[in-house]
C-alpha cells in the first residue's frame, strides 16, 4: 500500500481535449475533419492531407494526398491507331468514344483542385474502366505502329518530380492512387460522431485500403523503369495498412459510440495497437523515412502507443466491472506508466495532442487512485505482477475492398472494334490465369509457412546457435520478455527520469507554498498595521484567527511533502545501491551470463555429436536453400502471368479456336508447377531427417538440463527485474502523489488569493467609514464650542457702563 503521507485528495476527473490545431507539418497542411479536402491558394500545387479533430489524439486520422498530371492527347492519337489498323469508317464509330475518354481524362486532371466528391471518385473509377478497354484494344507504346500516348504525373509526396511513361498501366495506377487519395478524403470528411458516420468512414478507408493494395498488385508491376517511389510496393503498402488501420480505428469508436462493453473495446483498442505498429514498421524503413516527413512515422508511433494505454484501461474497466480490483490496479498501474511514452512522443508532433495525453494520464491517475484506495478499504487484494493479468486478445473486424467491376472495361466501349465474344473469352481465360498462378503462389507459401512454424517448435537453428555462442535463446522467455521490457523502457535512465521529473514537480509546489504563506504574512501585517492606527475601534477579527485554516492547510502539505522527500531519498538511496545492477538489465548481458551448451563429454550411445551436429546444419541450409527456390517460384509465377499477353492471338483466332489456344496457353505454368512439386517433395522428406535429428540431438546433449541450468542461473536477474519493476511502482506512485499534490496546492494559492483580496477590500471599507466617523465627532466638537461662545457674548447695540477714557490719557495706558 502507498505511504499515508501520498494520499492526497482526489482530483476531478479531466474533461478529453480538443484538437484545435494540425498534427504538424507531415509534407501537407493537415486540416480539420469537416473541411474540404481542397488545397488553398498557397498549395495549389500539393494534395492537402486531412486529419480529424474530434476529443483526443485517438481520433486524429489522416488522408493521402492525391497526385497533379498534365494534360494529353489521347483522342489523336487513338484515332490514328484506328485509321492506320482497321479503316476510316472504323475511326469514324470510334470517335464517340475515344471522345467520352478524352473528356473523362480532362476531368482526372483536374481532380486534385475540384474538391473530394462521390461523383469525382466514380469518374475516377469509369476512366479507370475506360482504360482497361483500352488496354486489351490499342497497344500503347513508343513502337512504331502502336498509339503514342505520353502520360505524365507528379510524385504525390514531392509535387516537384514528374515522370512521363508510353504505358497504359502508368495511367491505371496514377488513377488508382487517386481514386484512393479521393475515398480517403471522402472518408475523413464524415461526421465520425456518429455511428452512421463511423460506419461510412469505415467503408471508405476500407475502401482506400484496397485500392492501393490493387494497385500494387496489379498495374504497378507492369510500369516501365524507373518506377516512381509513390509508385513502390514499399509505399503503397504502408499507405494500405494506414488506410486498413484507420478502418478499424473507425470500429473501435463505433464500440464506444454505442456503448459496447470494455471487454470487447479492450479487444478492438489491442488489435488497433497490433495494426498501428504494423504501420510504423512500414513507414520505419530507411528508404520510408528518406521519402516521407518525419511526422508520418511520428503520427503512427504515437497511434500505437496511445491504442497500447486504451487497452488496457478498457481492461482496467472490464476487471472492475468484474470485481477484480487487484487485476485492475495491475492494468492502470502499466497503462500509467506506458502513458509516460506516449507523452513524448506527443510531445514533438502538437501542444494540443500533448494535452489530450496529460488528460488520459489524469484521467488513469483519478482511477488508479479510486481503486487503491476501494482496495485498501474494502477488498484488501495482493495486486498481482502485470505478467501475470490475462491480456486481451486483438479483434480483426475489417478488411480491403474494392469498388465492384473494377477490373473489367467499361461496357460498351469500342464495341465496333473488338466482338464480345473476344471479350469474354478473354475474361474467362484471365480467370483461368489468375486461378493456376494463385494455386501456385499459395501451396509454396503455405509450405514456407508450415516448415518455419515446424524449425520454430524444433528450436531450430536457435539451439544449434546455443553451441557457438552465447545468445539469448538462452534465455528463460518470461525472463527475456522482462528484460526487453526494462531495456525498451530504458532501464536505470527511465527511474532517474522520472526522478528528475519528481524534482521539477517538487521544486514548483515549494515555491506555490511559498507564495501561499506570503500572501498570507502580507493580509496579517496589513491587519497588525491598521490595528494599531485605530486601537480599540479596530473590532475586526484578527488574522491569525481567521487565516487559521488556510495555515493549518500549509502545514498538512509541507508534512506531506517533508514524508514524501523522505521516502524518495530511501529510493534514490536504493536506485544507487541497485544501478550497476540495473545497468545489467539488458538481453546481451543476461545471455552472457547463461551457461553454455556443450557436447557430452562421454557418449554412450552410437551417435556422433559432431557429426550429428554437422548434419542437421546441412538439412537446415537445405531447407533454405528450398524456401529460397519457392520465393523465386512466386516471382517466376508473376512474371509469367506479366508477360502472358493472350490478346493478340485472341483477336486472330476464331471463337471456336478458343479452347485450343487457351489449352495451349496455360501449359507455360507447367514448368512453375512441376518444379514446386519437386521442391514440395524433397522439403517434406528434409524435413523427415531434422524432426530425427533434432530427437535425438536434445538427449545427446541433454537440452532439457540445459534449460533447467539455465533457469537457475536467471534467478539473479529475476530479483533484479522484481526490484526494478518495484522501484519503477513507487517512483510512478511518487510521480502520481507530486502531480496531485501540484493540483492541490495551486488550487490553495488561487483561495488564498480570494481570501487576501476580501480581506483588503473590506479592510478598506471599514478604515473609510472609521475616518468618516472621526471627521463627523471632530466637526460636531467644532459646533458645540462656536455655540458656547455665542451664548457669553454682549447683546448687540448695548454699551459699557463706564466709557473708554480718551485717547492719549494716564487711564490709557502706554502708547
């Protein structure tokens, strides 16, 4: 239990904050979620990126800028193609619709300064099916006798940089990134209060999310080099999981919104901080951090964090719902101290997000208070190790889609140029592709998958590893589990943080004290002073009376504070006792000190340790060697479907050649397949020889004593991990008293201020009405005396009974 002298008051709970201001400068403005995701006369030449500004860093979502072109001439030189393959009455019926094209890529082009409406996203997606009819009817190119088509687009993220392709697939995925740019405005610019407005936003970053994985997937692959970089798997795959995590972080509000129990928010709120560092790892690498501004990265990091803290309040709240208050504290005391994280990291990106975050730190420190203190009043329950409190599970609740049709070609498009019938056959024959190439594609992944989850329950080649050098597979896990945590944390420099914080925190309540105590002397030397002008007519109560409570709160905070200086010196005391061995506290350090596995020194049996050895390191670099096989399979599938341009012999074939062709056709995938089955084959008999010898290496080399040894020797690092994570739980109880304390005592100095100032002012009146009295007595005195001489004077017009003698006599007197 805390120390009595940290109990402090509990604080109103915080109201969540709201974002008034962009999340920074991520390369684009960031705007609110209600406005028009339109850039503004300075920015004419960039997307703006959106982001939402609803109650709490939670809700900050982002949109993807779209991309500016420059207008072509597709009409020209589709029209020659026509006149100079076919005829001119042929050019002649395709004039409407290489027309209708035309128009729609003038409407493309201009989609960046036209706003983000449903109907500029549906000409996105018709120009985009234009294109596909396109595609399969006019070869576009620099060839000579193919239609020259020069399309030119600018980088999304660097506007300055501008690429020009002969490529209809460059066309297709400049529209696509578009038309996901368009959905994901759309998207934010819902009214995400509500949960219709949630669900529609969910959609569209579903949406979003599909199209950029389409375009990856499907037309990036098939531009001509050198590809731009927003036009890179690397980029358009960490734009669709932003897009699929903002999805499900729609879902997650929804939950709220309606009210769902914290065990399911908890489980929503777990999955969002599986999904956003998914997202941070894609926007992490070199090549990502190169290309995008900083706050891209910073944006998914503190989503991460902040879904990381959610969780396990909503897990904090099912536990209370469930009256485990010990389960409870564990949560809000790890949520509390993974909140510190997640205000620096706020702390870079907006004053207003750093708010939001100090609110959710209040708002847990309120409740972690409420419930210590209900169990140190009612429940009297041991708070468990967070290790040991069931965690939630995440809940995958979204997917990536696509608009419906988006594959085919527009309906009707150059009928008079290509029969229907093609047409079909060449769907059907796609169709027929694309279900060979995926057969292929997912049995070598699955045989990847199923042989390193098999090497994974084998220990392989970790234990081998263990033979060479000491690593930390050597490690107990719960024990490499701790220290990852310690040293993520930052070990012994993460206490001497907070401690330094402790210090600031401290230093401003002392000097808040201060000024309570002098305004408290200034109100008793202003009462002395009056006292002694007016004497007894100074009936006022006295300042030391009255001011007696504000002074005895003084000395209940400077006791407090006095107990709790103490109580940190015996943990500065211990943190220097204890830092070298914190300093201990890392993987590398932990894995040194573990024994190492050793070959038996007398073998009793007939097999050879080295050579045992030997072979299962020849089997495990032949499964390598196999997995390496199947990932060039997967590629060699890609380009064989890349490179499958059925079309042309479509055309010249008549409709009953069809099923010929098409049989001739697809015998190019036989060679990919047959070499996966062999590769299937003799990974299945390989791996037969490691389950063996991974058997019978763990009794020649006694493993399992190995791992007791092991265990034995993490003791010590076990009871320094207990003492750190102790340490870390008064410290964070210290930094949560200081905070309370600082509350408090501000909350004093504004009473005190009160206080003093109506003391003033009725001190004021009452020296006023004192000297108004005084005035009134004297002038009252000053009457009576002039009405006393009034009386004694002579009668006007009488004279003296004996006359004045003359001037100038003896009677008088000197001159």
């Amino acid at each position: 239990p805390p120390p009595a002298a940290r109990r402090v008051p509990s604080l109103p709970a915080p109201v969540a904050s709201r974002c008034r201001r962009p999340l920074g400068p991520v390369r684009h403005q960031l705007r609110g979620a209600h406005a028009a995701a339109v850039p503004t006369q300075a920015h004419r030449s960039q997307q703006q990126v959106v982001t939402a500004a609803m109650k709490s860093a939670q809700s900050v979502m982002l949109a993807i800028p779209g991309k500016r072109t420059d207008p072509c001439d597709l009409k020209g030189p589709l029209l020659s193609y026509v006149r100079s393959t076919y005829s001119d009455r042929e050019a002649d019926d395709a004039a409407d619709d290489v027309g209708m094209v035309q128009e729609l890529r003038g409407d493309v082009s201009v989609a960046h300064s036209a706003g983000s409406t449903p109907q500029l996203r549906d000409k996105h997606i018709k120009y985009l099916r234009c294109l596909t009819s396109v595609e399969v009817r006019f070869p576009i190119s620099k060839e000579k006798g193919h239609a020259s088509v020069a399309f030119s687009w600018n980088d999304a993220f660097t506007p300055k940089k501008k690429t020009t392709q002969h490529n209809v697939h460059f066309e297709k995925a400049a529209v696509l990134f578009n038309a996901a740019s368009i959905t994901s405005q759309m998207a934010l610019a819902n009214d995400r209060t509500t949960g219709e407005g949630l669900k529609a936003a969910c959609a569209g970053f579903q949406e979003a999310s599909g199209l950029f994985a389409w375009a990856r997937d499907q037309e990036c692959n098939k531009i001509d080099s050198p590809r731009p970089t927003d036009f890179t798997a690397e980029v358009l795959t960490a734009l669709e999981k932003l897009m699929l995590a903002q999805a499900q972080e729609c879902v997650f509000h929804k939950a709220v919104v309606d009210g769902k129990t914290p065990s399911l928010v908890a489980r929503l709120a777990k999955q969002q901080h599986i999904m956003y560092v998914d997202v941070e790892r894609a926007f992490g690498s070199k090549m990502m951090e190169a290309y995008f501004d900083k706050t891209w990265l910073a944006h998914a990091q503190m989503k991460a964090s902040v879904y990381s803290v959610e969780s396990l309040v909503k897990q904090a709240a099912a536990a209370r719902a469930e009256q485990k208050v010990d389960h409870e504290i564990a949560l809000l005391q790890e949520a509390f101290q993974r909140v510190q994280a997640t205000k620096k990291i706020t702390k870079g990106i907006s004053a207003e997000l750093k708010d939001s975050v100090d609110r959710l730190q209040d708002s847990i420190q309120v409740t972690l208070a409420k419930a210590e203190k209900d169990n140190h009043a009612v429940y009297l329950l041991r708070v468990p190790p967070f290790a040991s409190v069931p965690q939630a599970q995440g809940a995958l609740l979204v997917k990536a889609t696509v608009p419906p049709g988006i594959h085919a070609g527009e309906p009707g498009l150059f009928s008079g140029l290509v029969p229907e019938s093609a047409a079909r056959a060449l769907s059907r024959y796609t169709e027929m592709v694309d279900g060979a190439a995926r057969a292929i594609v997912d049995r070598v992944a699955s045989a990847t998958d199923d042989a390193r989850l098999r090497l994974r329950e084998l220990e392989l080649p970790d234990i081998l590893e263990a033979l060479d050098a000491r690593t930390n597979v050597a490690l107990p896990d719960a024990v490499r589990q701790e220290l990852e945590d310690v040293e993520g944390m930052g070990g012994a420099a993460h206490l001497r943080g907070i401690l330094a914080e402790i210090g600031q925190i401290r230093e401003d309540t002392d000097r808040v004290l201060f000024q309570v105590q002098s305004e408290l002397d200034a109100d008793a030397a202003a009462d002395a002073e009056a006292r002694n002008q007016f004497g007894q007519q100074w009936q006022v109560t006295s300042a030391a009376t009255i001011s007696k409570p504000y002074w005895d709160k003084v000395q209940v905070y400077r006791t407090s504070l006095q107990k709790a200086a103490d109580s940190d010196k015996r943990v500065i005391a211990r943190l220097g006792e204890n830092e070298a061995a914190f300093a201990d506290l890392t993987v590398a350090n932990a894995a040194n000190k573990m024994p190492r596995l050793q070959a038996p020194m007398v073998t009793t049996g007939p097999e050879d340790p080295v050579a045992l050895v030997g072979q299962l390191r020849s089997n495990l670099q032949l499964l390598q060697t196999l997995a390496t096989e199947r990932a060039a399979m997967e590629d060699a599938v890609r380009d064989v479907k890349t490179g499958d341009n059925v079309l042309p012999k479509l055309m010249a074939t008549p409709a009953a050649g069809h099923e010929a062709l098409f049989a001739a056709e697809m015998q190019k995938y036989d060679a990919v397949r047959a070499d996966a089955d062999k590769n299937l084959e003799q990974q299945t008999r390989t791996m037969l020889d490691v389950e063996r010898d991974a058997a019978a290496f763990r009794v020649l080399f006694d493993v399992d004593g190995w791992r007791a040894s092991c265990d034995a020797a993490a003791t010590g690092m076990r009871e320094s991990i207990k003492l750190y994570r102790e340490l870390l739980n008064h410290l964070s109880e210290g930094l949560r008293f200081y905070i309370g304390t600082a509350e408090v005592v501000r909350k004093t100095l504004q009473e005190t201020q009160d206080y003093v100032f109506t003391r003033g002012v009725q001190r004021e009146e009452l020296k006023a009405e004192l000297e108004r009295r005084k005035a009134h007595a004297e002038s009252e005195r000053l009457t009576a005396q002039m009405m006393q001489a009034n009386l004694h004077a002579p009668p006007a017009g009488t004279t003296a009974a004996y006359p004045a003698p003359p001037p100038g006599s003896a009677a008088a007197g000197p001159p």
